[in-house]
C-alpha cells in the first residue's frame, strides 16, 4: 500500500458521467485504474448543470453531499430523495436510473460509491471541532470549505488547503485519524471506507 498522499484539484481526473450527461473530476477509485463497471469505490466531485437522469449503477450504494447550489430532488425508485442542505450526507441505492431535477440553477456535489459485494463506508462530516474518525481501510479526507489538518501516528501533520484531499490507506498508517478544522468556517468530508478490492 502507498504512503499516505495529498491530491491537488489539478490531479483530480475530469471524466464524462456514465451516460453522458454530464461530467465529474474523480479525486480517487480503487482498484488503481478501474473503470466504472470494476471499481470497489470511487470518490469524486460533480457538477450537475440541468435536469436529466443520473447513470444507473447496479450494486452501488451512493452518498451525495451537495457542495455549492440550491440542490436538487432525485425521483424513481422508491421515495423522492431531497438534496437541499449543504454538506449533509445523503445515502440511497445506485441500482435504477434515476431522475435528477434542480432547485434553482446548477450544482456541486461530493459523491461517494461503494461496490456492497466489496466494500461499505460512510461520509463524516467535520466542522466546528476535531474529530476521531471511525476505524476504516481507507481514508479519504476532502476539504470542502476552508482549510483542514489531518492527524495520524508516525506521520508529521497534514495540512489541507481547500479543496485538496488527503488520501489513507491504514495497511500503511496504522490507526485512527483525527481531522481538526483549521477554522471557524472549514468543513471537511471524510470517507471512511472498509473493505477489500479483490
């Protein structure tokens, strides 16, 4: 497993969504190189521009957190699913296509998938305070407003400028890390992945 690194916006890959409705900036995926039918999770920004439908992905649990935007309602299969408050976790199912409409003009999400026969994980949101983060894998530490620092043992602290993101694989960095706003308004997103790629 590689060392703990650090990941610019200039690093983060820009590819065209599934169905080509739109296109997203891929922060990291694993395994190294997989595509979108073979990864065990993914980690990326969106931007959404108009209504239309989202790609389908059979098998995927999908955490949205809305970036920048009024937000959007996401409609069927089963109960609409509001979008609406900035950097609040929203989990549903990946499996239908599914049928995006906006609030008021485009947006910006955080979007986390997770393959459920590979992998599962969570979306943290830190503010306010430092926080522990659960026991995982993975880390993926994105610093979605303002400036953060990333805490782990055997390692000098990592200091985040907005929008950049930290990524853990904890075979490498043994135990938890702790993420601590570095101030009054900085948020971070953390993925806190648990699972093997094989």
């Amino acid at each position: 497993m590689s060392l703990p690194y650090v990941l610019a916006p200039a690093d983060y890959r820009r590819m065209p969504w599934k169905n080509g409705g739109g296109h997203t900036w891929q922060i990291a995926a694993e395994p190294p190189g997989a595509d979108l039918a073979s990864f065990a999770w993914r980690v990326s920004i969106a931007a959404v521009e108009r209504d239309g439908p989202f790609s389908a992905f059979p098998g995927v649990e999908r955490t949205l957190v809305l970036l920048a935007g009024r937000g959007m309602r996401l409609s069927g299969a089963g109960a609409p699913v509001e979008l609406r408050a900035p950097f609040e976790p929203v989990t549903f199912a990946g499996d239908a296509a599914i049928d995006c409409a906006l609030v008021d003009g485009p947006t910006r999400d955080f979007n986390l998938m997770v393959r459920r026969s590979r992998s599962s994980a969570q979306v943290i949101v830190v503010r306010d305070r430092g926080e522990p983060m659960p026991p995982a894998s993975t880390y993926i530490c994105y610093a979605a407003s303002g400036a953060c620092e990333c805490v782990l043992a055997g390692f000098p602290p990592f200091e985040l400028a907005p929008e950049h993101t930290l990524v853990v694989h904890t075979a490498s960095a043994p135990g938890v890390m702790r993420v601590n706003p570095l101030s009054g308004g900085s948020i971070a997103l953390v993925a806190a992945i648990e699972g093997n790629v094989a």
